[in-house]
C-alpha cells in the first residue's frame, strides 16, 4: 500500500471511530501526507532507523495502538494484504510507552524521518597519491620493452634503429646489444 493510500485508510476509519481515538487517527495519518508517495513498509523501515538512532524511548496516545490493532485485526480476518501494512506500523510501537499526546508522537515520528534522511558522515580517506618511483619505473620498463622489441625487429631501418637506440638510452635503461 502506498503512503497517500495508507492516510486515506486511516482517515476513514477515524470517522468510524470514537472523538478521541478518530483524533489520534486523524493526526497520526497526516504523517502518511508526506508528498512522497512511497510504500508503507519503505516509510516505516525509515521511521523505525530514525527511532533506532534516538536515545529516549518513544512514547504514544494510550488508544492510537488499539485502535491500529482493531483495524488490522479486520484486515487479517478478511486476509487482505493490508494487514501487513498495518502490522509493520504496529511494530513501531513495540518497546514503547504509553502518555504522550498525539501531536506529541506525530512530531517523534517526523523527528524520526528526518533523523533516518540524513546520512551519517562517511569515513573520509586520504587520496591515493601516485608513487612517483613506481611511475617512472613501469614508464622505462614499458619504454624498453618497446623500443628492444622495436630494435630487435628484422625489418627496421639502420637509421630507425639507430633514432630508437639514442632514444632508449635517454630512459636511462641499458641498452641492448645490436
């Protein structure tokens, strides 16, 4: 299910509901209007990060769990595939407590995406810094092997050969025996 469809979901059901607890509905479906029209599972996988990266534990409006257990407990009597959805959001509330307002536990769970958004500085490493001896001894190693081949050739002129051979021995590289 999709996050603008997952609000919808909830925004029906809290009109089914009693004043305080289609209140908790109400507000906790507006974190579901993020604009980012992502699954559920995708959004709670973040939430849950940004929880696992907070230090206190998170607390919730006394009838917003019931009344989210109520609802996928229908979804799973009808086996619909909702009811996953709804699980993975009561998951959220395991290890927490109740007594808190719900505009207070909207406001944990935004603080908790934006927590899980940002990225965690990554290790930074020095730049690799050529190895100016290593440079320079695969440039004369490939320069030699290339100009004895060249030279050692029978088909190169003695003017050619003898160009090549000055030039080897410009690469600071014994030279080869004619």
């Amino acid at each position: 299910m999709k996050t603008t469809e997952m609000s919808s979901t909830l925004k029906a059901f809290a009109a089914l509901a009693t004043a305080d607890r289609a209140e908790e509905l109400r507000k906790f479906a507006g974190i579901f209007d993020s604009g980012n029209d992502e699954t559920v599972a995708a959004l709670v996988k973040r939430i849950a990060k940004g929880l696992n990266a907070r230090t206190e534990r998170l607390r919730y409006p006394s009838g917003l769990k019931a009344s989210l257990a109520g609802i996928a407990a229908g979804f799973s009597a009808s086996k619909a595939k909702q009811a996953s959805d709804f699980e993975a959001i009561i998951s959220l509330f395991e290890d927490a407590e109740t007594g808190v307002s719900a505009d207070d536990f909207v406001v944990r769970i935004n603080e908790a995406i934006v927590a899980a958004q940002a990225r965690t500085p990554r290790r930074t490493t020095q730049p690799l810094l050529p190895d100016e001896r290593l440079a320079t001894e695969l440039a004369h190693e490939l320069a030699r092997t290339v100009l004895t081949a060249v030279f050692q050739s029978h088909d190169s002129s003695a003017r050619r050969k003898r160009r090549l051979y000055a030039d080897l021995g410009r690469c600071g590289e014994p030279l080869p025996r004619e």
